[in-house]
C-alpha cells in the first residue's frame, strides 16, 4: 500500500499475507463463499507500519473495476497534513510490482463533492471518499 500527498510518499507499507489465526489473533479472514471480502487483522504488538486493520471489498459485480478499500493503523508515521492534501493511494495485490495486474489506485483531488479527504475535528483521523 502506498500514500502519497503533494509532499510525495508518506506510506509504503507491506500488509503480510496467510489465513488469520486465532492463537496470534493475526492474518486474514474473508466471508463466506462466493468470496467478495477480505479482512486483515492484527491483535498483536507488531504493526506492519502501525497498520492493525485492512478491509478490501469487491463491488465489481454491480460496478466492474470497483474495489472498496480501508486501512487502520495507530503509532505509525504518516506525516500527512491538511496543507499536503490532496492525497492519493495505490494497493497492490500481488507485491511487489502487480505483474499479474492485481492493483487499485485511487486520488482524491476534492474539493466536494468530488472524492476528497478531510481530518476528523480532532485532525487525527485522515477520512478520504
């Protein structure tokens, strides 16, 4: 997962694959077949660049192309900043170049209601639609 703002890179962060496991309480989960949802979670102290939660979402069958994406992370570095905004986000599925084409990217270039990003009202929260 990259992040980038008008400053350049603020995140590149590698999400670790394999099945989510009670005992760590880390990995990934999906919902039931047919699959359209994958979960990361991490419960443990070790945070790949703080991130602690990732959702992916496949809303391709009533949109094509269309992936829904949200990432979480706490006491990581992500020196984004109101006047660095606008911001923009590339995932990559298959790490770490997408050579089978597995990828999404998205910017959010605003103001409203085109797709914008805003700080919560306590400005530690980057909320990006």
């Amino acid at each position: 997962m990259l992040v980038d703002d008008t400053s350049g890179n603020v995140a590149d962060i590698t999400v670790p694959g394999g099945p989510f496991n009670r005992s760590t309480g880390v990995g990934w989960k999906t919902n039931k077949p047919p699959v359209t949802t994958w979960t990361y979670v991490n419960r443990s102290s070790t945070l790949p660049g703080g991130i602690f939660h990732v959702s992916i979402k496949d809303k391709s069958k009533k949109t094509p192309g269309l992936v829904l994406f949200s990432a979480k992370g706490k006491s990581g570095s992500y020196p984004v900043t109101p006047g660095s905004l606008p911001a923009s986000a590339i995932v990559v599925f298959d790490v770490p170049s997408a050579q089978t084409g597995q990828c999404a990217n998205e910017s959010w270039p605003g103001p409203k209601p085109a797709p914008s990003c805003a700080f919560n009202p306590k400005g530690s929260t980057l909320i990006c639609k």
